[in-house]
C-alpha cells in the first residue's frame, strides 16, 4: 500500500481502530441519506408512473383516433382496415361518444356514454374484463343492454336485470310538442369496476346501433381506439398510424391524451430529486469544511512530509482519497439500504396509501437500473470534486517554514 493511503486510513480513522473520526461520521451519514432518499422516491416516483399508466389505458385505451375537426368518423371500416395493417397494432375498435342522463326513477345522474362493439373493445381495454355483476355479452348490448360503472350504479341503486332510461339532455326529435331529448329504456347488464375512481362514476357502454343512435350517425363513429403491442412504444405506433392516415385525422397517444396527468408525475418527480439532490450538496459543503479543518490540523504534519520529499500531487492524494472513500462507501451503502427497502415492498408490500372508494393500496414501486447507475455516478463525481479545494490548499503550505516554527 502506497504511503500516502496510509496517511489517507489514519485521517480517516484519527484515534479510533475502527471506526471513523466524528466529522467524517457525519459527512457519510449526510451520504447516505442523500443516495438513500434519492432512489428511494425516485423509485416510487417511477411506480406511481407506471401505475397510473396502467390504470388510464386499462380505462380509457392506448390510443384515439379522430378526424382533424372532430366531425363524424364515416367509413371507419376502411380506416380500421388500414391501421390493423400497421406493425405493431394489436387491436382496433370503434366509438360513439356521447353526454347523457341516466335516469332510475327519482335518481339522475350524468354520464359519457360508449358505444361500442363490446368483442373488440374487450381486446382494447381491460377494464371490461373486471365485471363484479353480471356476466355481460355482445348480444345483451345489442338487445338494448347497458354496462355501468360500478359508482354510478351505486348512484343509481341499479343492478343487473333492472332497468334505467339513457336520455340526451339536448332536444334532437321533432313531435306535435316541440324538441323532445332522445332516449331509451336499457336493461342493466354488467356492472364493472375500473381503477380510475371517476371512471366509475361517469362511465357506461351501450352498442354501437345505440351509441350511434344518440349520436345521430347511421354509418359514422366519434373515434377509433388502439391497443399495441408494446404500451413502451406506444406513442411510436401513434406516429406511424398518423404517417399513414395524413393531415385529415388526429391520433393522439395515452401520453398526450392525459398529458395533465403525467406530466405534474414527471414535474414531482424533477422536484423531489432537486430537493433531496440537495442534501448530497449540503453534505458536501459538511466535507469542505471538514477537510479544510483537516488541512489547519495537519499542518505540521504535511509540512513534515513535504521535508522529507513528499510532493504537492502527492500530498492532495491523501484527501482526495478520503473523499473518494466516504463518497464510494456513503454511496455503496445507501445504495444497498435502498434496494432492501424497495425490493421487500415489492415483494412483500408493507406499505399502505388510503384511495377513497378503494380497498387497501399498496404503496408502488419501480426499480430501474438507470437511476441506479446515475444516481452514485453522479455522488462519487461530487465526492470527489469536493476535495479538489482542500486538497489545493496543501498546495501553499512550505515545509521550512512549518520545521522553523517547530524550532
């Protein structure tokens, strides 16, 4: 071991045989703490992410398609024809969408209405695959049925096999009596449960002759949906089905279509690690000062050294490699504490998030291995830049004049 490591080890250590001396405690607790914090809600950052997105395209669909002034989708057999044509798409389907009342005797309640063709809208979005009542088929749309979401169903104390009347709150039919709102009297056939809260109080889904019916197309849908192949991708899909359709229709991503949503996540998670980054950078003012109160103590000693033919590179090794270990070691081990805490929730979930109207949620997680390569990269670089100013304050310290002074 070269000498100048020693030297390093002893700084480290002072007194003590084992462990560090206080202020070097303290610098590689601050360490810690700051890798620590910084994966740990950079994880979970990362699960609410995924989770979210999980929760809107299993509601609401990868992607939408519609016409560039959002007027009626005629002849959407042909375009369905040639987005299913494109790599990478999984499954298409149409939708009416419409605003409507649903009625139950004196309990009313606004909803977005689905028309849909429920066979391929089941392969576009899983929330039709989670029926807690009921046991809903295509033919039951087509024979004038209803899906509700399980809040409005609660809403409108309404279960399957009973009956509930769909109404455009807008007049559309001309009588003897003026404008008359359209609707229908529709049997309850399945009641579904999303993940999204608001989903299940706004949304229901007829067939797509009905939801054409209140839309007031005979051949037209509002918007076509799609499911990818990959969800990752999926605003790549978005780009080559808008290459193939052209200027006339607008394909919108899950990323685009609730950009509010994700982008205040990516905003939180760009905050939380400028705050918590902070508190690496406020350990490493803790180490500046320890090292310059080092360099004070150790005068005499360096200028001892420098007598006996130490030189000035050689002597800025010994703090540089101080904080090179704190850093690395402060970083290895905050490292290591973070990953136990994130994979034993993952695994075995221990930690719980109160969601109104929802049963017990566990706290989310994402591991990726880029904050974890980032993230001590990015500590050791500041470890190590840390001890630069110390280290060149050894620089201007002459050993005649220290040997003098011992005189």
């Amino acid at each position: 071991m070269l000498y100048y490591s020693k030297i390093a080890f002893r700084y480290l250590k002072g007194r003590h045989k084992v462990l560090f001396t206080f202020s070097n405690m303290l610098s590689l607790f601050g360490i810690i703490i700051g890798v620590f914090s910084l994966l740990v809600i950079s994880s979970v950052m990362n699960g609410f992410d995924s989770d979210m997105r999980d929760r809107v395209i299993g509601s609401k669909a990868e992607i939408h398609i519609a016409t560039k002034d959002y007027h009626p989708l005629s002849q959407y057999e042909n375009v369905i024809s040639r987005i299913e044509k494109i790599p990478g798409v999984r499954a298409v389907a149409p939708i009416c969408d419409n605003e409507l009342m649903l009625q139950k005797q004196n309990k009313i309640v606004a909803t977005v209405c689905n028309g849909i063709d429920l066979v391929k809208y089941r392969e576009i979005a899983k929330v039709l695959h989670n029926v807690v009542v009921g046991n809903p088929s295509a033919q039951d749309l087509e024979e004038d049925g209803i899906i509700l979401g399980l809040g409005m169903s609660i809403d409108l104390q309404a279960t399957v096999g009973e009956y509930v009347t769909l109404s455009s709150p807008v007049g559309t039919i001309p009588t003897p009596f003026g404008l008359m709102p359209k609707s229908k009297k529709l049997k309850v056939v399945g009641i579904i449960s999303s993940d999204l809260p608001e989903f299940n109080s706004l949304y229901s889904f007829v067939s797509i002759k009905n939801g054409q019916f209140f839309s007031g197309y005979s051949e037209a849908v509002d918007r076509i949906d799609v499911a990818t192949e990959n969800v990752e991708n999926s605003w790549k899909t978005a780009e080559q089905i808008q290459q193939t359709l052209g200027a006339d229709y607008e394909v919108e991503d899950w990323s685009v279509f609730e950009s509010n949503l994700f982008n205040a996540i990516k905003m939180e998670k760009a905050v939380m690690f400028f705050v918590l980054g902070l508190m690496i950078v406020i350990a490493s003012f803790n180490m500046i000062g320890n090292f310059i109160k080092l360099v004070t103590e150790k005068r005499s000693e360096i200028g001892i050294l420098k007598a006996l033919g130490a030189t000035d590179k050689e002597i800025s090794k010994v703090f540089i490699l101080i904080g090179t270990i704190l850093g690395s070691l402060g970083t290895i081990i905050g490292l290591a504490l973070s990953l136990i805490i994130l994979i034993t929730q993952k695994l075995y979930p221990f930690i719980s998030i109160p969601v109104a109207g929802f049963p017990l949620i566990w706290l989310p997680v994402e591991i990726r291995v880029s904050d974890f390569i980032l993230v001590p990269i990015l500590v050791i670089i500041i470890s190590y830049v840390t001890t630069l100013y110390p280290a060149k304050k050894t620089v201007g310290i002459e050993a005649i004049k220290i040997i003098r002074n011992q005189d």
